[in-house]
C-alpha cells in the first residue's frame, strides 16, 4: 500500500510545471517553430499502435503544451481535447491551436487536476484516450487514475497508454546496469532538483516535486479492474533521453544501450479496450 502522501503534493508539482511552461516554450527541446511548420512529435511505435485515427474522438490526458494532442488533430482525429492541471500549459496548447487554424470544435483545451477529468471534459466518452510518456510518475492513487481515464472510453473504443518503463527508476544512473533501489516502493519519492529536462541549468525557484513508481503489473491490473480488457503490453529497448549515461542518440531521435550490453526495457505501451 502506497503512504499517505504529503499534503501539498499537488501544489508542489503544479508550482514547478506552471514555472517551467515558458522554459519549454522558449527552449529548443520542444522546438515549437518546428512544430508550427508540420513538424509531427508523435513516436513510430505510437502512430502504429494507435492506428488510423481519421473521423474519430481523442482525450489526451495530462497533455502539458498539447503537441501530441495537435498531432493526432492534424493526422485526422475529428475532435481532440487535451487536459492538464497547469494554466500556463493550457493557455500555451490553446495558442498553438490557434495558429494552426484549429478551432474549438476541432481541438479543446481545459484546465484541470486528471482526477477530476470525467467532471472537466466536455463531452462523456471518447474513442481513444490517451495519455503520454512522463504522466503516471505525478500521480499517487494509480487505481482511481485507471477509474477515471476508463470511465471516458467509449463503448467499442480504447485507451493508449506510453510510458517510461518503471524498472528504469531502480537502475543506477551512470549506467543501468545495477539495481539500486525497490521496484516495489510505495512511498512518495520528494526531490528539490533545479532546472527541468528540456534545460538542466535552467534557473528555477520552484524546484519541490513528489512523484511516486507504478510498477508495469499494478497499472495493467487497475486498467482491468476498471473494465477494460488488455489488447497487447509492448515493452520498448528506446528512451526519449538520456536516461542512463551509457545509452546514445541514434538517427532516429531514440536513446539505447551499446550494442555489446544486456538491455533492459526504458518504456512502456498498452492498449485496453472498453467492448
């Protein structure tokens, strides 16, 4: 069982994302000029596992700026709405819309807690609900997330899920090859780190955040509970960054391990379907 969590977890990790909006928009990591001129930030694996989206309804939860959420409106999603507990990040999502031309009808944006979700949303139920890599860590009760995100898929529809892989927490930092710490903690893990991924030296104040591991059995076993039936869990030999200090970009923008090591998985995906 998970420890009661510290009372301002929510606060501490909207404090730090809300600051860390503009740095993300500025910098180069999200590269939004990029992304204003076509560019498609979706994974391979994603776009093959989610299928063809054309004339269908998305819900991307915990969508931060909304490009993923974007990118599958431009591949032909009838209706996308992306939500976030950060204002900041919604305002910037809705922005982004904007000046690719996609109205409310076609891409939404709201603000709220993912908790909240099936109350904030504007429609009942949805086709696909998404949600993308770097989400489950923030949250401290993984069974009412499940709860929440199945009771917004509709009949005949599915959630998707892409995530960094938990074992990857365990593992030490320089190289990933040695276990470090419990697969199967429960407690709340609270850092004071400065800066963010998308800039490390970033200059930042608000540096609290309470984050929790979710190990790969406890997430499928809630989706289930919650009434939906597992379609596939795919594990993945790639990271968005570099997660260990042994691994290396390749051409195709994904971090691995060198070719002479044992591998470990770094992310995750599942489909579940709601029939």
């Amino acid at each position: 069982m998970y420890s009661t969590p510290p009372s301002d977890w929510r606060e501490a990790n909207r404090s730090r994302w809300d600051e860390r909006v503009p740095i993300h928009v500025a910098g180069d990591f999200y590269d939004l000029d990029a992304f204003r001129a076509g560019e498609d930030v979706l994974r391979d694996f994603e776009i093959a596992e989610v299928g063809d989206v054309t004339g269908r309804t998305l819900l991307h939860l915990q969508c931060h700026l909304g490009l993923d959420t974007l990118c599958w409106g431009r591949r032909g999603a009838a209706h996308v709405v992306g939500l976030d507990f950060s204002e900041p990040a919604v305002a910037t999502a809705r922005g982004l819309a904007a000046g690719l031309g996609l109205g409310p009808d076609r891409a939404a944006f709201v603000t709220a807690d993912v908790y909240d979700a099936a109350e904030a949303v504007p429609d009942s139920s949805y086709d696909i609900v998404y949600t993308g890599v770097g989400a489950l860590n923030w949250l401290p009760d993984i069974t009412r997330w499940a709860e929440t995100a199945a009771s917004l898929v509709a009949p005949g529809g599915f959630l998707y899920l892409a995530e960094f892989h938990p074992l990857t927490d365990v593992m030490d930092d320089e190289t990933g090859t040695r276990v470090r710490h419990d697969y199967f903690a429960r407690d709340a893990w609270v850092d004071q780190t400065p800066g963010t991924y998308a800039d490390f030296d970033a200059p930042t104040v608000h540096n609290r955040s309470v984050e929790w591991q979710h190990p790969v059995g406890e997430v499928v076993s809630a989706l289930i509970a919650a009434g939906l039936r597992l379609d596939f869990l795919h594990e993945h030999d790639v990271s968005l960054f570099e997660r260990f200090g042994s691994l290396t970009r390749h051409d195709d923008g994904y971090f691995r391990f060198p070719a002479d090591r044992a591998r470990i998985p770094l992310m995750y995906s599942l489909k579940a379907s709601r029939v």
